[in-house]
C-alpha cells in the first residue's frame, strides 16, 4: 500500500524526523490556514511518482496566486493518479539534499540502506548511490557508518545519523517495503529535514499493522472499478489493453498464458489469477469480472487442476454460460477429475481443450475473427 | 536427485489446519514418509495415522524426522521455522503465502547461521518422483527421470512437468522455490546441487519477471554449470510497476523485465524455451539420450 | 528497585497476563469499595519476602472479619519492611499451582525460564525447578517447549505458553532483574492467573525506563536514612551492627578492609564505598554519613589512590576534622600523591599509616578501648 | 603474558569524554601504543597527540587497530561494542559501569559469535606491567614478573599487586574482568590462557561474594590447571541479600557466600590467602624461586 507525502510525513514526524511545518488543504479557500507566511510550496498529493515532472508542484509569493494555483492542482491527474489533496509547506534555504531510503534487498535478503548525497534524483538511474546492508537487530553504529560514507563529519554526521537509525525503526516497526526520504535536506542553519518522502507499506502485513486499520479503502482509489473489486475478494487482476479475457490458476501459468496469447498473434485483455483450490464459488466471480471488461471479446481459461479440482471449474462454468450464452469461451482443463469435467461441459454445448497451445492458438483465432458487440447477461 | 528421497523422514508442522491436513493425507498417499504431525495443543492426537506432537523438538527426539513441511498462518511462520532450525531440523520447506518479507529476512538469516535449508516461502514445495514429495505439488504429473527443475512458480511448474512427461522426460527432483521476493534456497545453490547430482543430466530452470536472480544465474551458469540448461521466462507481457500475482513478481524502475533476462540467459548460452511443450522440445534436443522410446 | 505485588501485577496485567480483580486499601474502612463479594484475601503489600509465613496473609469471610483484619495487617513489619497498603482478592478455586519467573543467569550469561510444576514454593530448595535458557531474539515456541516441559498438553499448553511468552516480553521491555509469578495458577475453569507476583527493576536502567520515573523515592521507604542519603548522592552504604565506620573506594577493597577488621577481632560498622576517584566534596559526605552512625565509635579510612588522588582525599579530612575533632579516626592513604597528602594532614595532626594491616589493627585497638560517648559537631 | 603486550594497536570509544581522555592520556605515558580515539562527529580532531576518528571501521582501516577500551556513557556501550565487533576489533575491554545487563548479554552472545574477546563490563582493565595497558588501572603499581592475576574487583587488586611488587613478586598480567554478574571473560577461560602461558608460573585469583563462578573454578582448576593458584575471596563479612557495591557482589537466596567460595578453594587444593599481604607470602611460598634478592 502506497502512501501520500503528507501520511508519509506524519509517520516520520511521529518516529522523530523532523519535517517542515506544512497545512493540507483540499479546497482552495483553505489556503487562509496558512499560518507561516507567504512565499509557500504547493503539492499534489497522488500515489504516482513523477508529480514534479508533471507540474504538480508549484510556488505562490501570496495568497491570491496561492488559491490560483490551488484551483488547478486540486484537479489533476498524474499518470492516472487523482489528486487527493495539497500539502503547502514554506520555501525552505537549502544548504545540501540528500537521498536516503531503507528497503528490503532481494538479493541479500536483508533490509538495506539506499543513500546518496545528491538528493531529488531517480535513484534508479544514479551512479552516486551507497548501499549499505542493515543487520537485524538493528544498532545505531550502523547509521554512523552511512552518515560517513556519506562524506559527513561533525555534527552533520552525528544528525544524519540519527535520521538514518529513525527511518530504519519506522521501516520496521511499521512492516514497510519502503521508507523513502527524498529529498533529505539540510538547511542554512544545520537542521535536517524530510522535506518529501514515501512510504510504501507491506499488504501481507497489513492485519497485523493495527495503525493503518481502514487505510486500505481510499488508497486503492486510483485503481480501475474491476481491479478494486478483484481486490476486495482476493483476486489478483491487472487490466491490459488487448480483448482477450484470460482466466488461470497460479500467476506464473497466468503470465505464461497471456505471454503465448502474444506469441501467436493475439493481445492478452488481462491478468487473472484465481489462485489455487478456488471453489465454484469464486470461479464464477472471476468469470464475471473478466467477463464485465467492454474490450473482451474472447474469454480465454486456462486451468491446470494440481490442486485444483477441475469438475469444480467445470460446474462454475456451466453456470457462467447459461447467464451469458453469447459469450465466446475457449476451455483449456487438465489435471484433477479431468473426465468429469469434461462430461460436465460437453453437456452445456462447451468443448474442452486439454492441449494448452491448441487452446491458446483457438482463443486468438476467435478473438480476431470476431465483430465487436457487447455482452450483457441473458435478458 | 536432491534434498530429498524415499528415506528423508517429514514433519508437518501446522498439521492439524484444513491445508496442513489435507496436504498431509496427499504426501502420505504419495509414499512421503510422514512421521508426524505438530501442532502446539494437539500432541497426543493422530491426523491421517500420523501421531502429532506438541513441539518440533519432542518430534525430532522421537521420530528422528530431519525436513519439516510448513503449513501454519502468515503470521506465525517465522515463529514455527525458528522453532524447526532450533530443534536441528535440516530442510524447512515453507509453503505459507503471505508471510511479511521482513519476517522471512529473520528467518533466511537464522538458516544461514545454522547451516540449514530453507525452500519457500510461497512455494509448492519439493518432489523427487516415485520417491518424495512435500508440498503441495500434483504428484501425479511428474514421473521419475534425469530432468532437474528449479522454479519461482507453482502451475507452471506442472504445466512444464507435465509437457516433459508427455514427451517422456521424467524428472530427477522438481524445487519450486516460490513466488516471494526474499525467500530461502535461490537458483545457484539449486544449480550447484543439479550440477553435482549424478542422477540429473539437464536442467530447466523456471523463471519470472522481477528482481535480477535469472541474470545472476545465467552468469553462474556459464562459470560453474556444465550440464545443458533450459530456461523460461513467464511475464512477456507484464505490464511495469504491477505486481503479477507473485510478491516478487513486479518490474520496477525498468529492472526485473523479462526481456532482460531471456536476453541474459541467451548471452549465456542457455536455451530459451517460449511455451512449456517448447520446454519439453528443447530438453529433447540437448540430451535426447533421455527420451524414452 | 523491588515493586509491591499490587504494582507487579499492574504491570502482568498490561502485558496480556490475566491476574485476579483486585482493590488496594490503605484504611480498613475501604474495604466496604471491594466489589467482588465476600470471602476475600487480604495480603501485605511489604517489599520484603516471607510475607505469608509472617502472617501477612489473611481471609475474611465477611466485611466486618476483613476490617478487623486489616486494622492489624496495616500496621504489620516483615524483616523490617513496613506494610504500605493491603490488596483484597477474591478467594479462587485453585486446580494447580505453578512457579514461573524470568531472570538473567549469570553462569549462561543470558535470561532464562525458571519454572516448577509445584507452585507457592521455595524455588531456591525445590528439587523439581526447570530452567531454560532464553534466545534474543525471543520467539513463542521457547515458551511452548517450557510449557511441555512442564508436562502439559492440549489446552493448558497454549496457555500456559502464552503467560510464559509475555513474561518474558515484559521482563525484556522494562529491563527487569526478575519477573517472577508465583504462584500462577489455574483455576478449576482452566483459567490461568497469576496469583501473586515480584517485580525487580534493574537500578541501572532507570534512567531508561520512564515508566518508572519518579518510583524509586517511594520504594527506598524500608532503608535506614543514612542509606537512603547515600542512595541519593550516588553512594553504596551498607549498615552493619558493628562499632567501626568504615571508608574504602571500590566495593571489593571494602569487604576486604570489614574482613580485616573482624579477623584481627573487631567489628565492622558499615559499608561504604566512595568509588573510584572521588573529589573533596563527595569525600567530605562520604565522611559525615559514616560519622552519623551512632554506634560508630572509630573511622577507618581506607584509600588506596590509583586513580583517585591521594591530597584531594587529606584535604576533606582536614575539614572533617576541624568539624569533629573528637572523632577517632584511623587514616591509611597510600598511591597518587602520597607524600603531599602526609604533609597536609601532619599539619592538622593526623597521622597517616601507609601499611594496610597495621591501620586495620590500630582500628580496631582503639574501638575495643574507647568509651562509648556521642560524637558531634563543634559547637 | 596474555591478552596483550608491546605491540598491541589499541584504540579508545569515547576518546573525547572527560574519563576517556584522561585515561588515554594515562595509558599514552604508560607507553601502551594508542593509536587512535573515536568518537562519532569528533573525526579529524586530536586527543593527546592522538587523531580522533568517526567510526571503529575507519580506526581499523587506517591504525589496524586490534583491541579498543570503551569509556561511552552506559546507554551508549552496546553499541559502541557491537560497532567494534563488526569492524573485526578482536579484544574489548569495557570499562563502563552501570550498563543495564541485558545489554551486556546481548553484546556477550555477540562476542561469542564473532569469536572475540569481551574483558568487562565495569571492570578497572588489563596490564601487562612494563609493556601495555589498558583501561583505568594506576601502571606505577605493577611490575613485570611471573605472576597471572585475575580478579572481580578493581582497588583490591591493586591492593595485592602492592603487596606482590612490594615482595619483589611482579606480574605476567593481571586482568580485572569486572564486578557485573553478566559479563565477557569468566575465570575458567583466563586461567587456561595463565596456564598455557608460559611467563607465567603462580596465578591469583581474585574473588568476592555473589553467584557461584569461583566454585565452578576451583573444580576447573583442579582438573586442568598444572600451576599453584592462590585465591583470595572478599566479603566474609558481608551481609545476605544486600548488595555490595558492584552489581554482582550479593549474596542471595542462601547462595554466593565467602565461606562457600572459600570451602571450594580448599577443597579442590587452592591456598587461600585472608590479608592482600598473605597472599604475597603464599606466592612466595608456593614459588620461591621467583622471589627476587
């Protein structure tokens, strides 16, 4: 779960990093709030990067060009991302910027520090980066041994240090992927502050993380209406722009599907992993949400029964044709009760493909030689 | 084959659960020798005929079992694998999905410091066909031969299993090392122990999207692996920035695509297969020796 | 710093361990608040052990017995430890009793479980004590296998794990010398409680422990007040019943000098180390707290200047001395500055003895033959 | 000698406070080879002659520094040693007092792992007289001789190398290993290092009341150890279950008494000394050849 710069901040303000004094506003006339004096900083709040690019941060000497601006900010859209809010903030004197972030590092399979003494960058493209593995338990020396590799001496060591060792106890403390402080800034008189920041919290551990209790909601915002309701039942879907609906069990076999779907001329609508052992239950869901995208004009299921029972498969696809009979279906089951399935099925009019490729090569066929027309349920 | 065969004697620990049960009756079918059973306040009781015991410890006194099957809750794996590593458990194969990565980062670090081995977590588990099974893997789509497999998915991994026993290319031991993006065995170990296998002849190597591990591996594949490789990529058309069902499985700041690491595997000198009965084919030609008549 | 059981089990309670309702009285009167019905226990909340074979340990079947009882229980002293309030518990149905407590084991060099499947016990001579040591970091099925190992299965495990495994968290999160339950009881419904229960804070932890600010004043209460002087300036006094105040820096020199002392026939007043380099004005109270003793007949100063200089040492003697200079006292000064020390105190006729033996002996000498009388200031 | 000698590199955490300073200035005109303080935010200063540097790492790449005395403040000295540890410094003598123990505990299993070696915490150091020392002991006491002396305490073991120098009895080295009940080296260890050293000829060992590490000796002594040992036990007059002074000097629960440790001594073959002076004679007895004119 990603979140806004303005939540990010509040939780590192609450483990002792110090951040500006800002207001959050959502309409312009809030601005009047402001209580540390003009010239200010306005920022979109959204969950996508890249908002300075954008033009989503934006400076006002007064209070008239503040609301002016405000009025276009509030309606903006990055990379799909709504503007949920602005965070306004003074103009600080920048002195230096840092970045500093603490993620978990696949390869080491241990938190890790990411740091560089440019700040504001994209870090991914940086060849000024430090990383610095972090040991478990966590020991103070440790953000020391940053703060000089950074180049700090004096004081500046000791600060950087401190801010290092405090995003490293919110990055675990909190079960985060990513606590992100960019830029790190040091000011004319010394202070150090995290002037932008990301957190992005780790979904597994959301049910144990009672401080973001109810947070899920209104950070799915900037998700499609069938991948928020894919979400909401466990399903993993990631919408595509190609017509071809495709339905597996495993998400390996389900890149793999949509990869073949390609290979052999076809483009693959969506990613829709129904998991292992799913009942009919949640079968037919899933058919309904691939189902419910306007682009898909050929429905594609592939299901390796392993674990999976294929005759279950096959009742909830019974049941999924007789309420949309227009919709074209190409079946592809093998595995667990395959001959059951397959009796099911060949009474409700469907053929069932036990070869993968065939089945693939049959649904791009379909989808390509298909007029578009809606498919609404059976009236 | 590796990690397992007909003598590795097996726990379940969380074998009381719906999942932990069921899979323990699948195992058992299969001729896993299952010992027991653990799960904290059911010692005394049976699953499936299996004596289950209260603590990981007291199995390992009175089974001798040496690799545990993990079954137990999210929340309460890190815990459970502690408690195997702690009692001299040798091979912890962890199926649980969903386990937060810093807690999985705790225990890959206490394996390391005690010399064990973890497969997992989020993973399907091991299978050494005819002889072993543990997890959750279909063991009736694979069959005994001199084919290794090493991969970070579940059905793809039957699905290739499957197109290789069709085409008669049984396999020596199938690992899925899961799904997540900090977990326990990783390729190079697993190609390493292929390499030196005596009763493995080639290896498919199953891959995805996300990290930098197929890159890394291809590289040590050149420097160290001297039996052919084949390798798969899934996620060919996985948009960036989305996680593909997989924790693990994600393009992020342009790193982790597919691309890069068929590209990878070719520079290598691997074979890349594009469809699981491509897998097959592929293996075929490398040492068609293997193929049955 | 020890806690009364009421507050150990205040802090039980926080940490997840269910104890039995409760009301603290500090009049018989209150007894009348107590909400759980008759009959009751009333026990003495005394920082000293032994309480129940002292009698500190009542039940009372109604209102009337229970103030009766606890008129006399207020105004109880166990080994000199004075009755701060009563605690008034229902009368449970007890089933089993067990001893549990968390320690640091100096041979191990970690914390661990000491535990009897017998409770209410002498843990230091029963014969049926398990211990294990703890790892760090502390994961659950440490206290499962203690639980087993207590010979219990099924349900009570779990439980009884559980009580285990936030003992520890507790003892860990506010750096405890002992956290101990005893006994921890389960009751005829399989509940498990803790029935009574000790708490020891480390002293040097304090300054870290902001739970505990302000607690240590109220729980000196059964110290002499000259050891609770010293408690306060940083001092280590010991009273002992013998007639010769004793002076040293470092603990071990000290109980060398008191066992000096009564092997050449005399009897050591106190213990009181000064520590390693004291200055004049730590001296100089150092010195008035051994003089206020009133059964301190001779002082015997004992420094041996490594470290701590030898003049700083004479020159709070001289003023010692000018205040009471009725005072016996014995000087042996030896290392850092010697000879400036001899010439400081030659000069307000003291005599220095450099040889340890021979001030120990000259001590004693002089406190078998003085006559007792009081000791003051000058006028 | 054990521990350390002339050429050991020695560095001092927490160089820049008021007790680190003047004591890096004492072992400076000791002669023990300082070669570099630290202190966080203080690198590129001086203390005594002495460069001050940020971190333990960068002390070790740039002095090759093996051993380091911590003075930092209680709260501040686990970390100080775990930062020690992990920049591979071999020896840590901690002479701060009043650190909680369970700090001290977790930065002894860290020692223990690391395979280093932990004198302290709260303890006055470790001398080897004429060539290095380190920590808060007064050098002028000591001399060089054939006499190992281990010791719980701090001015009493000056006390009785007074006693031994004054006897013409010199030291090997003596090694304070402090007066906390959880703590780095124990007796058992020096007095194996004393035995397999081959300067040294009698040992000392240096006792007090509280738990039972000097009973534990004793039999380890008798079993292993081939020199004389003299023990010496402080605190005969010592009231139960009050503590004197250091934090591990109580008799509690009936247990840690003199006697007991005194009884052990004579049990298992120790001479046991009643004064400082006495056990300057029993050495002198018990090795009369090292008596010099």
């Amino acid at each position: 779960m990603d979140l806004y710069e303005y939540e990010a901040k509040k939780i590192f303000a609450e483990g002792g990093i110090t951040v500006p004094p800002s207001v959050r506003i959502t309409k312009p006339e809030e601005l009047a709030k402001v209580h540390f004096g003009f010239p200010v900083t306005l920022k979109v709040q959204v969950l996508a990067g890249g908002r300075g690019k954008a033009g989503g941060i934006k400076f006002a000497k007064d209070l008239n060009e503040g609301q002016e601006l405000a009025k276009t900010l509030l309606k903006m859209v990055v990379k799909d991302s709504k503007t949920e809010s602005l965070l306004v903030e003074p103009k600080l004197n920048i002195k230096k910027e840092l970045y500093l972030a603490v993620t978990l590092d696949r390869e080491r399979g241990c938190a890790i520090f990411i740091a560089s003494a440019e700040g504001g960058i994209e870090i991914e493209t940086s060849d000024t980066v430090i990383t610095m593995p972090i040991p478990n338990p966590y020991h103070p020396y440790v953000g020391r041994e940053l703060a000089r590799k950074l180049g700090f001496t004096g004081n500046l060591l000791v600060k950087v240090a401190d801010v290092a060792s405090k995003l490293y106890k919110i990055f675990e403390a909190k079960d985060l992927d990513l606590a992100e402080v960019n830029p790190l800034i040091i000011t004319e008189g010394d202070e150090v502050l995290a002037l932008d920041g990301k957190i992005t919290v780790n979904d597994d551990a959301l049910n144990r993380q009672r401080y973001f209790d109810g947070w899920l909601e209104r950070h799915t915002m900037d998700l499609s209406e069938r991948e928020r309701r894919s979400k909401m039942i466990g399903l993993n879907l990631v919408e595509l722009d190609g017509n071809i609906g495709i339905l597996c069990n495993g998400a390996g076999l389900t890149m793999a599907t949509m990869d073949m779907v390609k290979k052999f001329g076809g483009r693959p609508g969506n990613f829709l992993d129904v998991g292992g052992g799913s009942d009919q239950e949640k079968t037919l869901e899933a058919l309904e949400i691939v189902n419910d995208n306007p682009e898909c004009d050929v429905m594609l299921l592939n299901i390796l029964g392993g674990i999976t029972a294929c005759d279950e498969v096959a009742s909830a696809l019974v049941k999924f044709i007789k309420k949309y009979p227009e919709r074209k279906l190409v079946v592809r089951l093998r595995g667990n009760n395959q001959d059951v399935a397959e009796k099911i099925l060949a009474e409700s009019g469907l053929k069932l493909i036990p070869d993968l490729e065939a089945a693939v090569k049959e649904a791009v066929a379909q989808s390509t030689s298909v007029t578009k027309k809606p498919v609404g349920a059976k009236a | 084959m590796i990690l397992i065969d007909k003598n590795t004697k097996v726990m379940v620990q969380g074998a009381t659960g719906k999942m932990g049960s069921s899979h323990l009756k699948r195992m058992l079918a299969y001729g896993t020798k299952i010992v027991a059973g653990v799960t904290p306040g059911k010692g005394g009781t049976e699953v499936h005929g299996v004596p289950v015991y209260d603590s990981v410890k007291e199995t390992v006194e009175k089974t001798g079992a040496t690799t545990s099957v993990i079954f137990v809750p999210p929340y309460l794996a890190l815990d459970a694998g502690l408690e195997a590593l702690d009692a001299g458990v040798e091979l912890i194969c962890l199926i649980t999905e969903g386990i937060p990565p810093q807690d999985t980062a705790k225990l890959v670090a206490a394996v390391k410091e005690k010399g064990a081995k973890l497969v997992g977590p989020n993973c399907p588990g091991v299978i050494t066909p005819g002889q072993c099974l543990i997890g959750i893997l279909p063991g009736q789509i694979f069959s005994a031969g001199k084919v290794g497999m090493i991969s970070r998915s579940g059905t793809l991994t039957y699905e290739i299993a499957l197109a290789l026993t069709d085409a008669g290319l049984g396999q020596s031991t199938c690992v899925g090392v899961g799904g997540d993006p900090i977990k326990g065995m990783g390729y190079q170990e697993l190609l390493q122990m292929f390499n030196d296998d005596k009763d493995t002849e080639v290896i498919v190597l199953i891959g995805e999207i996300g990290g930098n591990a197929e890159e890394v591996a291809a590289e040590f594949i050149k420097n160290n692996i001297k039996k052919p490789v084949v390798g798969f990529i899934a996620g060919v058309t996985a948009p960036p920035g989305k996680r593909m069902g997989h924790a693990g499985a994600i393009i992020s700041g342009g790193k982790g695509t597919a691309e890069s690491k068929i590209a990878a595997f070719k520079e290598n000198g691997i074979h890349v297969a594009l469809t699981p009965s491509e897998v097959a084919q592929m293996v075929a030609k490398a040492v068609p020796q293997l193929v049955k008549a």
